[in-house]
C-alpha cells in the first residue's frame, strides 16, 4: 500500500492541534511552552488508518506568523493538506499566508476542515463557509471538500475520515525506486540509542546498515535502526513519517535543515536556478539582490534574489532567478521552495528549483535567460544540451546531470543517444561521463588552429609547436584528455599532423625569407669549408654579423634536413665531415682492433684537441665505438 503523509495548515488557534487529537487520540504538542500557552510552536506527529485501510502520517504544523519558517519545515513532503479554518473566525491573516504557502510547494491535494462549529449557529455557518469558497477561488483547493466539525463534540469526525479516504485513491505513488532523500526537522537523543532524527522520506527508500551521508556538512554514517510510526522497520520508503538512529553519530554533527540521503549523489551548492512566482499579494515590485529568506525541504537560508532580465519583478509575474545564498544547501531538480522577506519576515513567492548546481550568471544575458526559459518548457534532450553548454570547457559528468534533471540513468541513457549521434555532445572521459557540448569542442579546434597559425607564423623555421606549449595555451579547467581528444580529432580532419612531441598545422611548411635563403647559405658554407674545424656557432654568428636568435632557427633547419649535426653544445658538424671520418674509422677497424687516440687524431687531419675529444665522444654516442681504458674498440666487435 502507498504511504501518504497529511499535514494541517492555518491561522493560530483555530483548532489543528485539537483536531488531530479528536482523529488520532495523540497529543502532538510537547514542548512545555506550547501546552502552557496552548499554541504550537514545533512541528509535531501523528498516524491513523482511515475506513479503507489507507495508513496515514500526520504532520501537525504551527499557525503562529512567528513560526511560519516551522510550517513551511512541516509541509515539506506533505501529500494531502488539511485547511483548517475556524468557524466562528473564518479566514485569518495565517489561512492565507499558509494556502500561498501550499500551493508554492507544490501541494495539490487537500480538504478544508470548518472547526469550532459548536460556538456558531446554522445561519452563521452558511456565511463562513460562502466566504471560505470565495477565499478559495483560483486556488487548489478550489471544489475541494469542505467538512464542518467539532473536536468538542465529535462532530464531522467519522466524515472527515470517509472524506481523508476517498482522497487519498486520488494521490498518485511516489517513486521508491529514486534517490533517497530525507529532510531533517527533529534531531534529538535516546537513552540506549543516541542521536535520532526525524523527517518525512520524500523520495526513495532506506534499510537498516545502509550508508548514507548527511547533506551539506558531508558527515557520513550508517543506519542503526529505522522506525515508522513507533514500529521499528528494517526498511522506510518515500511518503513515510520516520525516525532514524545512526552508528556512532554526536547529536552536534546533523543538524534540522540537513539532508539525509545515500553517499555521493547530492551536490550542496550556494546557487539555484529557479522558476519564482512574485505572489499576486505583493504590494510592491521585487527589486534586484533582494535579500531574501529561502526555505525548501526543512532548511532555512539567507540570500540574495538575482533577476536575470529585468531591474524589478511586478507582483503575480514569474520569472527565472537565480539565488546566490550565504551557506549551501542539498536539492535537486523540481524540489520546491518558499522565499520570505529578510525584514519584515512574510511570505513573497516561491516555485521549483529549475537547476541545483548552476554556474553563476552574469546578468543580462540571453543565452541564459532564453535557456532558463527552455527548463520551464522543453523536452530533456533540449535541457541537457543547455546544461552542457552551460558547463563550458570543463565539461559536465554525468552524476551532475541526473542532480540537474531529476531523471533515471535510462532516460538520460536514451536522450543523450540522439545528441551524441549528432555529435550536439561529445563524450570526453569514460569513466566519469563527462560531456562538452558540440560548439564548445568546436571552438577548441578553432582555439588549436589559431594558436598554431599564430605560432607558425611568429616561428616559420621550426616544423611545429610543442604540445604542452600548445596545452599551456588552453583554458585551465581544460582537461588532458579532452586536449588529447581535441589534437586527435584535428588529426581524422587531416587539420594538423603529430609527432611523438610537437604538432602543426598540415598546411604548415617551412619557408625562408630571402634573407634568411643567404643566411642558410653563408652557414653551410662555414661548416663545408672548414669540415672538422669548424668555428663555435656563436663565434659564426658574431663573424657573420648576425644575432645568435635569429640564426639559431635556420640552424635547427639545418639540423633537421641533416646538413649538419650537432656533437656538443654551440659545436656543429658538416655532416658529410662527419661520414667522411666515419667511413675512415671503420677501414681502421678492418684491420685493427683497437684505436689510440694518436690513431683517431690522424684520422682527422691532426685536428686540436678542442675538436678532437669531442668527435671521439660523439662516435662513442652514437654506439660506433666504445672506451677501453685509453682506446677505443668498435662497438658489437666479438
């Protein structure tokens, strides 16, 4: 059987904790305080079963304006909503603050329960109950059954209960099978058991030994024991009033406010999204960086109102905001909230939550704005496309994107098929999922290509730019493997070429200007010339008049179409030198087995040992011969 959970709302003393006690037999107040002065001031609980078997939760809420902030706790999770207006008041200050109040967080189903009616006569109730229908036009509780009672003499009781139970057939099953998600609005200690918190399970299911963690602090702990109505249960599921103790948990780490739900699934944040109605009651327009008072699940934060469009807000319009909040909190997707005023506290509007994890936006711009828009209207493959788009260069894993859509891994499973198909999104990382949307891996290419262009252009003599100069290039929350996915994409588009360390663009080649065409000729002269004596490179450039910078790329030139080799540092070989010696040291070895050094320095000529130790060095480093003591043998020689 479902589980449903009923909560009572309206005006201070107009008898909702005096009605539950006639329904249920419990007393729901239990503070000192509130039985002194005969008022509600904490939430307080109940159960029944109605005629049709249907058990029910009960909620009992405060009516007081001073404890509006412990109504709004209450009525997080509530499924159906008893209205109660008091006869011989009728419509209260607290009836309408508490209605705006329901129908902000999303409650649809509802009964309103006339009490007090043994202190009012026939004629006088017809007149509250026509103004109670007309206070009720417009609303959701428009049509609803309205049940006259007395908790005084029983009156309308066994109605109320027919009634409670022919509306509770109308409210659909909540989804055990989602995240489980708990809102806390009563932490206390037993004797024997230690902290217990309770609060309504708005989603999912809990067992005993499960892990969960507690949301925003991050506390994490398992589950001792669960109860349900003061039965203990080895599992709660979403519509259930429930009691939970933790293994080893201090009353100090979970506080009322936080969210109870299973490790890792939910993201705190200090920005929502949100879709906010400016309540029609409003007496002025909502102006810019209001701030605010949110409310949503049991937790209470202040903030700022950001609107996105627009200087001020009229009363009864809606718009997308975003909320910028002075401490995290733990939501998903549609969950609803209340705003109310800093100072004087009152209700001014509230909503859904459009995005619980957002980016903060700058004003004014529409690409946002028309996105926000698209979460109160498009389909899913629409909102993950903006969402991804949203997340820029980092790109968006997909553990955010099931927080920001509030769907099941299959359907985002099938509607990111379609946008990954149509490369809208790009898979960039296997293991987290982690998107980036189609233009924003566009632009990166074009980002590569310029770079590259610029580099080719301000180094026309070197073949290509390193990769991690090019990497340097990139935005800093660009990831490697993103990079990596970005050159090797250029690459299937025959865009640019790799080598193991640098990458240019295919067009790329290497051009001289025609100063450096007689600078490369003055060079290879130098070395050709002096074949196994040749000057210092910058000894050349100092003759040549040239500065060593701008000779050393013509160099690397060199260098790489093998007009010359390098054997130490600023020393330079003609490399046709070089296999002259080389051809003469392996004759040598035909008919020697070793070489002394006197042997190599005839060899070249009878070069200085300046040159000398350096080309015998050079031969050892390329494997062709090897030191024994003050000779040299040919290397692999048996």
């Amino acid at each position: 059987m479902k589980q449903i959970i009923l909560g009572t709302a309206g005006h201070i003393d107009h008898g909702k904790t005096s009605l539950i006690r006639s329904l249920t037999g419990i007393e729901t107040d239990r503070l000192k305080e509130e039985k002194t002065r005969g008022i509600t001031i904490e939430l307080g609980f109940a159960s029944m079963d109605l005629p049709n078997g249907q058990h029910v939760g009960i909620v009992d809420v405060p009516g007081h304006e001073k404890f509006v902030k412990n109504m709004v706790a209450g009525a997080t999770g509530i499924d159906i909503v008893a209205m109660v207006i008091a006869a011989d008041e009728g419509v209260m200050p607290q009836t309408r603050e508490h209605m705006e109040i329901c129908s902000l967080l999303g409650i649809s189903h509802g009964v309103v329960v006339l009490t007090k009616t043994d202190l009012v006569d026939e004629e006088w109730l017809e007149l509250v109950q026509e103004d109670i229908g007309g206070f009720l036009e417009g609303t959701f509780l428009e049509g609803a059954p309205m049940i006259p009672v007395s908790s005084i003499t029983g009156e309308g009781m066994d109605t109320l209960k027919a009634t409670l139970a022919e509306l509770s057939t109308t409210v659909p099953q909540r989804r055990t099978s989602s995240l489980f998600r708990l809102p806390v609005d009563r932490v206390f200690t037993m004797k024997g058991f230690g902290t217990v918190i309770t609060g309504s399970v708005i989603s999912g299911q809990i067992s005993v030994g499960d892990a969960v963690t507690i949301y925003p602090s991050g506390t994490e702990s398992k589950v001792r024991g669960i109860q349900v109505h003061s039965d203990s249960v080895e599992t709660a599921a979403s519509g259930m009033r429930t009691a939970i103790n933790f293994q080893g948990l201090e009353k100090s780490a979970i506080q009322r406010g936080e969210v109870v739900s299973t490790p890792g699934d939910i993201k705190p944040s200090y920005l929502m999204d949100v879709e906010f109605l400016y309540l029609p009651s409003a007496k002025k327009p909502l102006k810019n960086r209001t701030r605010i008072r949110l409310h949503t699940g049991t937790s209470e934060v202040l903030g700022y109102l950001i609107l996105l469009d627009r200087e001020s807000l009229d009363a009864g319009d809606t718009a997308a905001v975003q909320l910028r909040l002075e401490e995290p909190v733990a939501c998903i997707k549609d969950d609803r909230y209340v705003i109310r005023s800093y100072s004087p506290v009152r209700t001014i509007g509230g909503g859904r939550i459009l995005n619980p994890i957002p980016p903060k936006h700058k004003r004014f711009r529409d690409d946002v704005v028309k996105g926000l828009a698209g979460l109160m209207e498009n389909e899913l493959p629409e909102i993950i496309a903006f969402h991804v788009i949203q997340s820029g260069y980092a790109g968006l894993p997909f553990s955010d994107l099931k927080l920001m859509t509030n769907c099941s891994e299959k359907q985002l499973t099938g509607a990111l098929s379609g946008l990954l198909s149509k490369r809208m999104v790009i898979q960039t990382d296997k293991e987290t999922r982690t998107l980036i949307h189609g233009d924003t891996f566009n632009r990166l290419t074009d980002i590569a290509k310029e770079y590259l262009a610029e580099y080719h252009k301000a180094n026309p003599l070197k073949e290509g730019m390193s990769k991690e100069e090019l990497k340097s290039k990139f935005p800093d929350v660009l990831g490697s493997r993103v990079f990596t996915l970005t050159l090797n994409h250029l690459v299937s588009e025959n865009a640019v070429i790799l080598t193991a360390d640098t990458v240019k663009l295919a067009t790329h080649t290497v051009e001289l200007q025609v100063d450096q065409e007689q600078l490369k000729k003055d060079i290879i002269n130098a070395y050709s010339d002096t074949a196994l004596t040749p000057p210092y490179f910058k000894a050349l450039c100092e003759s040549l008049g040239v500065p060593v910078d701008k000779a050393k790329d013509v160099l690397l030139l060199l260098i790489k179409e093998g007009v010359l080799m390098k054997v130490k540092e600023d020393l330079y070989f003609h490399q046709p030198a070089l296999e002259g010696l080389k051809s003469r040291v392996l004759a040598f070895f035909e008919s020697n087995t070793e070489m002394s050094t006197a042997d190599f320095k005839e060899m070249t000529g009878g070069v200085s040992r300046k040159y000398l130790i350096p080309l015998l060095e050079h031969y050892d480093g390329m494997n062709l011969t090897i030191r024994v003591g003050d000779a040299r043998q040919l290397r692999g020689r048996s």
